[in-house]
C-alpha cells in the first residue's frame, strides 16, 4: 500500500519500481506529533525526508516573538536534502503541525541514489533552484517592501496558481493569524493592521481563518506599488 501511494510523489515517483522498493527497504517510517520537533537550526544532518501525510512547517526563530516560516509541506513534499547533500548542519528547524508521517531516509542511501540516477539528480537540482530562487525573492521582500505589501504578497501566493480574472479567489485552507505573521516575518499586530486596511480596501475578506481574495487584481497593484523608494 505505501509503495503504491508512494508512486504518486514527484520525488520517488520517478524512480523504477525495483529501485523504489530498495529505498523502501533501506528507509524507514516516523510519525511526528502536532508540534514536535523534527530537527532544529544547526544540527547535524542525518536523514532526508518526504511527507506521506500530515503537514510539516519549516521555519526559523528569531529573538523575542518573532519567527519567519519559510513553508508549510504536505503529503508528497521532500526537505532537508541540501544538508544532507552539503554534509553542513541544518539552516531552519522543522516541526510537525498536525500528525504527521514522514519517510526518512538516510544520508549515505540518498547520496547514493542520486550517484546512480542522473534523471533524479537532475529533478533534484532544479526544485533546489526554485527554493533558493524564492528564498532570493523573500529577501527582497524583507528589505524593501512595506508589511501591508508584504502581507498582501503572501495571501497572493498562498491562493491557486490559476485564477479567473475578474473572479474573487478562496485560499485552499485557513491560516491563524499568528500563521500568517509568521510566514510574512512580522508580528500579530503589525499583520491585524494590514489585514484591516485590506479588508476596508474591499480586497480580502475573513471569516474563521478562512480568507478570500475579492479582487486578485487589485492586490497585484497593492504589491506592485508596496516598494520602498531608495
């Protein structure tokens, strides 16, 4: 049953059946509690891992309340491979949001697999490519544009890639509002402020942490024009 449901992950998904299945045999399955901790910034790295089911939060913790949540990751999802690739200790800690089953496999056996599956290699290296590409763009964000532009930027991105124009947008899932602070690197309040000014513009709208997007295009202006001048 795990090999099958396995197959559907882009990841392993790309491997032969036989190769799939000594990876199988090579790995082994833990399951994480909501909130706890699967590794923290600066360990030394051991395992890789790919998300069966639950949700996973990846993250850093700042001094005082603040946090910055780089992503959260559900089933099919991998993390923690460049440490394992760079053999240096881990960037960001990773937690459990809700129980969560993870398959984790050991640096030796993902070194490797990557040695003998060029295909997967190069897979690997493309989705590192967009992750550090984002990382570049979320920089950018921290240091020149406003909380509001940021805000309206991150409810942006956490709604479906494809949209009708013209039509409102609904975010997949609900987010707290320390959620939300968090992904945007801010603090509650700072975040309440922007959300209020965004719901009085008639350009989101939220109920039980479930937020719409009334006007997707209206919100691109809103990011565009939330810049900071030199």
């Amino acid at each position: 049953m795990l090999l099958k449901h396995l197959k559907k992950f882009s990841l392993l998904g790309m491997l032969p059946p036989a190769a799939l299945k000594r990876l199988l045999a090579i790995s082994r399955q833990g399951n994480f509690g909501p909130k706890e901790r699967i590794f923290s910034k600066s360990d030394a790295p051991d395992h890789m891992f790919v998300v069966i089911s639950g949700r996973v939060k990846i993250f850093l913790s700042g001094n005082g309340r603040r946090q910055k949540t780089f992503a959260y990751l559900g089933a099919g999802d991998f993390f923690g491979e460049m440490a394992v690739i760079t053999g240096k200790t881990r960037s960001a800690s990773a937690e459990a949001v809700e129980p969560t089953s993870l398959l984790m496999i050991h640096k030796r056996d993902f070194r490797r697999l990557l040695e003998t599956d060029p295909k997967l290699s190069l897979y690997l290296l493309e989705a590192v490519s967009t992750r550090l590409h984002q990382a570049d763009e979320e920089i950018s964000d921290l240091l020149f544009r406003n909380v509001l532009g940021r805000v309206a930027k991150t409810l942006r991105d956490l709604g479906p890639r494809e949209r009708s124009a013209g039509k409102p947008v609904d975010l997949p899932r609900p987010y707290t509002h320390q959620e939300l602070a968090d992904l945007v690197g801010t603090t509650r309040e700072p975040l309440s402020r922007a959300l209020s000014a965004l719901r009085r513009a008639g350009l989101v709208d939220a109920a039980d942490g479930r937020i719409t997007l009334l006007d997707p295009e209206k919100l691109d202006s809103v990011i565009a024009a939330s810049v900071s001048p030199d």
